[in-house]
C-alpha cells in the first residue's frame, strides 16, 4: 500500500447509487491504493453502526476510515487520499493558484446544483439527443423558476462537460472528480464514464434516476 508512513488499514463506506461515494472511490483508484469498500446496502432506511460511530453528526456515507482516523464528506476525502498517497497522478493541482480555482468550482459545482436540476438533467439526456450550450449554465440552473428554464440549463451544462476531455487537461483531477461524479452517468460525458478509475464504479442511468427518486421524493 503506497501511503505515507503506515501501514493503517483504510475502508471506505458508501452506497453503490452515491455519487458522492463514487468521488472517494475514483481517487483511491488513481493512488493505487489498497482498501476495503463496505456497501450501505440501504442506506435510505437503515444505517450501519460502523457509519453511525464514524461519522455521527451527518450520519451519511461516504466515510473514508483510515486507521482510526475517518474522514467524512466527499471532496474533503479526495483532498485527503490526494495527500496521503503522495504517488503520481496527483489528483489537485500542483500550482497554489490553480489548486485555489479547482476548489472554488468544485464547491461551487456542489452548492448550485440543486436536486430537481439533478434529475432533470438525468432524464433530459437519458431520452433526449440534442443539447444546448455552456457551463456559465450552472448560474441559470441554480436561479431557474420553471422547469423550462431548467431543461435549458441542464442541456448547456451537460454540453459544456461533454466538450472536453477533462478539466486538467490530459488526466482526470478534481474538478473533473466533483462534476463527473455528480453528472458522469450522462452519456455525453464519455471520457471520465469511460476512464479505468471510474467505469468500475459507475452505476447506469436508469439506476442514478430511480435512485434519485425515491431519495428525495421527487
């Protein structure tokens, strides 16, 4: 196990529908790194004692318990397996203003894409073709009123992802983890769903939409 300095066991708990869990997956894939995924089998109806014991203020998975340490909450997870497995590739930036922008959009990515924009976004490529335009969409998404103005939005942002390869250029980092993980079943974004790290762990569509809606009530 390549980790700085220990030889502390590391498990991971998650939901194979979170995508949140997925970011934690994908980042100790790309460090190579040895660990035990432990499924929440029913996470919206029951929650294990490991999961309530480790992260029992918020109560949710993912938990990345390395040793007796746990880490919860998911970008805070891919930051610390970054820096904990100090092997190639890195997943954040080596620049110190680069790191400051990838961790703005992906906190931003978080805090405006709301769960109505989620799933409509889902059900939008899931029988749709056509997209629309651009990832300034992710503003319109948050301050939409109708689900027109929603429809829209999801098109230019999915349209935007589905642009490019990945954010850092030639390999996936954080960025591409925060949003790809949240929209990577969207058959448009092929590059990070295609990737080795990330395929593996990637449930379908369908899977991600019924999921969705019975998490949220929708």
């Amino acid at each position: 196990m390549a980790q700085n300095g220990s030889n502390s066991t590391v498990k991971l708990l998650g939901t194979w529908s979170s995508p949140f869990a997925l970011r934690g997956r994908v980042a100790l894939h790309l460090k190579s790194a040895e660990y035990e995924y432990i499924e929440e089998a029913d996470v919206l109806n029951s929650k294990s004692d490991l999961l309530l014991k480790s992260n029992p203020i918020h109560k949710k998975v993912p938990v990345l318990i390395h040793g007796d340490v746990s880490i919860c909450e998911s970008l805070n997870i891919v930051e610390y397996v970054d820096e904990s497995w100090p092997s190639k590739p890195s997943i954040l930036p080596s620049d110190f203003k680069d790191r400051a922008a990838a961790r703005f959009w992906a906190h931003f990515v978080d805090g405006n894409i709301s769960v109505s924009l989620y799933i409509t976004a889902v059900e939008y490529v899931y029988n749709v073709v056509n997209m629309v335009q651009c990832f300034e969409s992710i503003d319109a998404a948050a301050g939409a009123k109708d689900e027109t103005g929603r429809m829209t939005a999801a098109g230019s942002l999915i349209e935007c992802l589905a642009a490019r390869d990945f954010f850092g250029g030639q390999n996936i980092g954080y960025v591409d983890i925060a949003c790809g993980a949240i929209l990577g079943p969207l058959s448009v974004i092929e590059a990070f769903s295609a990737h080795e790290a990330v395929k593996p762990y990637m449930p379908t569509v369908a899977e991600f939409i019924e999921f969705a809606k019975q998490k949220f009530n929708v």
